[in-house]
C-alpha cells in the first residue's frame, strides 16, 4: 500500500470510530445559567414576569393558553349568571388572581379582596381515601366569605410575636411567629382540630414540573438517609379525583395533589365554591349554608381543562446577575451549604409529545418536589395523605427574585411568615438544621452573598 493510502485509512477508520461514540452531555458550563426553564424561559423582570405563555406554541394552543388566562383572571359570581357563574355559597376569594397575584405568590391577610392565605382544617384522622379528615360542619376547609344571605365558616385572625435570632458573629434578626385564632365560627367546633395555612404560591412553570419523570423525583428520595447527610426526603402519593388511584403527590404546599388539572378543580371547588366534574359536589354540601343545587357542575370541562392548559403552559423568568462575582460566590456556598440537598438546582423534565417546548428540558426548579421535616418551627401538625406535621415540600426557588415585583411585598414560606429571604432561610430546622447551622457560621459577607444568589434566581 502507498503511504498516503494508509493514512486515509487510517484517517476513514478513526472517524468512524468517533462517529459511532454516544453523544457526549454537554459540560454544565455550556449551558446558558439564565434559561431556568429551558427554552421555556421568558426575559422579563417586570411585575408581568410571570405571566407569559411559552413560546412556540400553535395557534390552537395559544388559543386555549388564552381561554384559559380569561378565566383565571375573572371575577365569578353567584349562580344563576349568564357568565362566570357558580361563585360559593361559601368561598375564600372571587377570582384566581386574587390569590396568585400576577401568576405569583399571595399575601397573608384576613378577609380582604388581596387576602391569599386560607386554612385547611383536620381532625387527627384520616378520609376514606387516606387523606386529611374534615371537621364535622366546616369540611377540609375553612372558607372565611359568602355569597350574599349565606353565612361564612368563620374569619381566622392572624396575630405575630417577634422571636429574636442571633447569629454566632452577635448580629440578631428578628422573626415573626404567627398565631391563629378562628372568629365568628358560624357553628360551634367539638373535638380536637389543627389548622393548615397555606400561602398561595406562585404557578408559573407547572408544566415543566409536571413533565419530570417519576424516577427522577424518586431517585432524589433517601427515606432513611443512607448517606447520613441529615437529608431523608420522601415522596407523597396521594388521592387522584380524576383518575380514581393513588399517585405521585407534586402539586400544594405537602406535594398534596398529583396533577396541575385536579389542583385546578379542586381550587375552584374549595376557594371559589364552584364545582366541575373532577370535584362535582359543593363544598358545603350537608352544612346549613348548602343551595341544594346538586345539578350539573357549575364549571365546563371547557373552562376547566383550559385553566390547566394555561397555568401548564406559563413560562418561567430567566435569571438575571449571573456572571456578578457575589452571585457566584452565593452560588457556590449554597452547593456548600447543602441547599441543593433538597433545592434541586438542575433537573431534566421528561417528553411530552403533545408540548414539545416542556419536553426534555434542562430546567433549574430549586426543588426536588419531596417532603421533608423542616422541624417544630415550621410545624402545622396537620397531616395530608403522607406529609407528616412537620413535613413541607420542598419550595421552587425560580422567580423568587421577583416576588416583590410581582406582589408589591414579598412574603415567603408556606404562610408568609417571613418578610425577607434571609428570615425565610432562618426558619430553616428538621432535616434543613445542617445547612441553616452552616449559613449562620458564615460570615455576613457571605451570607449577603448567599441572599444575592437566590435573589438572582
Ligand atoms: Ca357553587
Ligand atoms: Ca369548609
Ligand atoms: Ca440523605
């Protein structure tokens, strides 16, 4: 063979070789840090940021994306109405946005048109269906308005105590503890009962947690902590009204509901006291304030099915800051500090054939979408399918930057105890006491650093 032949051969051979090699991932480093959802990430750092439909979806799509907006920005009424019609007898609040201002987090007031904190309610045991048990008059929970002659459940009054926290280096911060107290209780309560407060959170970016493979939220598990980092995490299966089997718990505040369409169905039924055909009985029903209007459900599954499209198919913010230097030292004391133990920053969502912009994203969630105990601090004592008193899931971090765009004030945690990030990460115990006990040890500066990094998220 002539020289030159040989070394096209050689040349033909090694090329193949590399042809055949699996595709390499690419390095994290290649990946734009800005894109929290994947290509269905949205630039905006306006109170709208969280309000904007994915790109690349068809006209169809766009279109019940839309249908679906309308209706979770109307106002519902007391039925018979031409339009929007079903609203009580008894209820928490008249529209969806009214709690999830501008798609995003609420604020924990009493009574009033912005108030997004509700109560659930429970006795210790449990419904037929292995979740919480109502209390006898009052159901699961507490709906503190009326339609016009009807009475509400109650009003719940909501009182602070400051708690003082010092860190090692002597600065001190202070906490607030809420306390609350049922009011004007429209019946009188026997026996023993918890309370669960619960912030609405915010519902952008739903689709893409929707879209994670159930392995991965499993492989994430470590129910008896076998690498002894002080992180168990376990998931929550819980109650499907839709499909009639237990599931996959990923939606509410304890992952206490398996898809975005039953957690849609059910707010409508419980917070707006409009039934559909997931939830087709009033939420009053056997209590005095009952209508006796056990006829068809009030909302269309056209309505119904477009809300869930619309809040699926909600992009999420790009992070803004990320090559600021501060930021990326907070950045890396997090993954020091084991924040990402449960935080999870970096997930890939699974294929879903009917939204390719959800499909196979590489999406930064902050959250691994399983309880955890977050010790007595956090405590509710209220138990919801699996998720013990102390358990929470874990909260998505994206967007958070953006809270007090979108809700003028921001309040963090599962009932807005906290008014600032650095309170909300002092509230930390239970399973978190490692990494909060590591964050108090550093020095301010970095702490302040930590704080920059999540509020670039
Ligand atoms: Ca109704
Ligand atoms: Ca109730
Ligand atoms: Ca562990």
């Amino acid at each position: 063979m002539k020289k030159t032949t040989v070394l096209l051969f050689i040349v033909s051979i090694t090329t193949l070789f590399a042809m055949c090699r699996k595709a390499q991932p690419f390095s994290e480093d290649s990946y734009d840090e800005r894109l929290s959802g994947g290509i269905a990430t949205i630039f905006d750092e306006t109170s709208r940021a969280f309000t904007h439909a994915i790109s690349g979806l068809s006209d169809n799509d766009m279109h019940a994306h839309e249908l679906g907006d309308a209706a979770f920005e109307q106002t519902y009424v007391s039925a018979p109405a031409p339009v929007n019609s079903g609203l009580g007898p008894i209820f928490n609040n008249v529209s969806c946005i009214s709690c999830h201002h501008n798609d995003g987090k609420g604020t924990p007031t009493a009574g009033d048109v912005t108030s997004s904190l509700l109560f659930r309610i429970s006795t210790s045991d449990m419904n037929d269906f292995g979740g919480p048990a109502g209390m006898s008059g009052y159901g699961g929970q507490l709906q503190d308005n009326s339609v016009f002659g009807k009475q509400a459940e109650c009003k719940v009054n909501i009182s602070y105590s400051n708690v003082s926290y010092t860190y090692p280096d002597g600065e001190t911060v202070t906490l607030r503890k809420p306390t609350y107290t049922m009011q004007n209780a429209y019946m009188h309560i026997t026996g023993a009962y918890s309370l669960s407060p619960r912030l609405a959170p915010p519902v952008f970016g739903l689709g893409l947690l929707e879209n994670i493979p159930e392995s991965t939220i499993l492989s994430y598990a470590d129910e008896n902590d076998a690498d002894h980092d002080g992180i168990s995490g376990r998931p929550n299966y819980v109650y499907n009204a839709e499909t009639k089997r237990k599931e996959l718990g990923r939606f509410g505040l304890k992952a206490n509901t398996a898809t975005v369409k039953t957690q849609v169905a059910g707010a409508f039924n419980q917070d707006m006291g409009i039934t559909s055909s997931i939830v087709p009985v009033e939420s009053c029903f056997g209590q005095p304030q009952y209508d006796g209007r056990g006829d068809d459900p009030e909302l269309p599954d056209s309505i119904l099915n477009a809300v869930a499209f619309y809040v699926r198919t909600l992009a999420v913010p790009a992070r803004r800051n990320v090559t600021d230097p501060e930021v990326k030292h907070g950045k890396d004391l997090f993954n020091q500090l084991n924040c990402s133990g449960c935080h999870k920053p970096v997930v890939q969502t699974g294929v879903d054939l009917t939204l390719p912009a959800i499909s196979n994203q590489r999406i930064q969630p902050f959250t691994d979408l399983l309880l955890h105990d977050m010790g007595d601090g956090l405590a509710d004592n209220y138990s919801d399918f699996l998720a013990s008193g102390k358990e929470w899931r874990t909260a998505p971090l994206w967007g958070i930057g953006l809270f007090e765009k979108t809700n003028g004030t921001p309040y963090y945690l599962h009932d807005g105890r906290a008014r600032t990030i650095e309170e909300a990460i002092l509230w930390h115990g239970g399973e978190a006491e490692q990494s909060k006990t590591k964050f108090s040890q550093l020095s301010k500066a970095d702490r302040q650093a930590v704080i920059k990094f999540i509020r670039s998220l």
